[in-house]
C-alpha cells in the first residue's frame, strides 16, 4: 500500500533549479555534455512530472477518504438502526453511550497517563500519523514528565490537567 500523502502538492511551487541549491545537479549534468540552460529545463520536467504524479495521487487519495468517509458514515447510521418483528427501529441511546469505565484524562494518575502515553505514541506511528507528528507528542510527553512542577505540592494534579 502507497503512503498517504500528507501535504496538498496542488500549494506546492516548483523550486527555482537555477539557484544555487541545484548547482551541485547542475554540474552532473552538465558534465555529460548537457548546456546549463538544458540541464535546467531537465531539472525543471523532472520535478513536473513527479508534481503532477503526486497531484493525481493526492486527487485519488481525496477520491478515496471522501468513499470511506461515506462507507462509514453509512455503516454507522445501518448500526444505529435494527430489525424487530420486521420493522426497523432505532438503538436507545443507552446502548450506544460509553463504557462506565472511562476516566477522563483530567483525572487520570501519573501512572495512567505514561501507561496511555506508552499504548498511544506507537498506536500513532501504526496508523501512519506524520512522523512529526508523532515526534511532537512524544516530545510533549518527555518535557511534561521531566518538568520541575512534579516537585510542588499541586504540581502533579496540574500538569495532569495540562496534558488532558
């Protein structure tokens, strides 16, 4: 399976392969025998059409998420509906709520935080969240289990509540 593409390639412009930044291309190329001007211009209609497969890529990955979007939407709209006696009917609500179990992350402990932080940062990285992405949680996590307010007297309920 392709990785999803995580920037919209239709903000991208294409870079400027005569600046200095290309130089290092521009010289392979052009110690082939290729002018400057040509080695540009091969520059320029390599990054093209690599752009426009990464637009057609992004256009059908737009295709697709709107398609699942859908499938599940009506999924779940088919799972709030069930049959008795023939006739379709709505679930209650009560058999839809959340289980009783549930601790807002507002009142977690110490413990059950860096237990839910240890199942999620991989979780992330397994659902192909961006690399940065999964780096800035792991981060945030990191500083707010070494920041110097643990030592005060609220400071663990505080920073609790922080990360909630």
């Amino acid at each position: 399976m392709d990785k999803r593409i995580a920037q919209n390639p239709h903000l991208e412009a294409m870079p400027d392969h005569a600046g200095p930044h290309y130089d290092v291309l521009q010289a392979v190329l052009t110690q082939n025998g290729m002018l400057e001007e040509g080695a540009i211009q091969a520059l320029n209609t390599s990054w093209i059409h690599q752009h426009d497969e990464q637009i057609q890529r992004w256009d059908q990955q737009a295709i697709d998420d709107d398609d699942a979007a859908e499938a599940q939407q009506q999924q779940q709209e088919e799972e709030h509906l069930t049959k008795v006696d023939d006739m379709v009917t709505l679930k209650s609500v009560s058999s839809l709520k959340a289980s009783r179990n549930v601790i807002p992350d507002a009142d977690l402990s110490f413990q059950q935080m860096s237990m839910a932080k240890n199942a999620l940062i991989p979780l992330m990285a397994k659902y192909e969240w961006t690399e940065r992405a999964v780096n800035v949680f792991a981060q945030f996590f990191t500083l707010l289990e070494m920041h110097p307010h643990w030592l005060h007297e609220y400071g663990e309920r505080a920073l609790l509540v922080y990360q909630a």
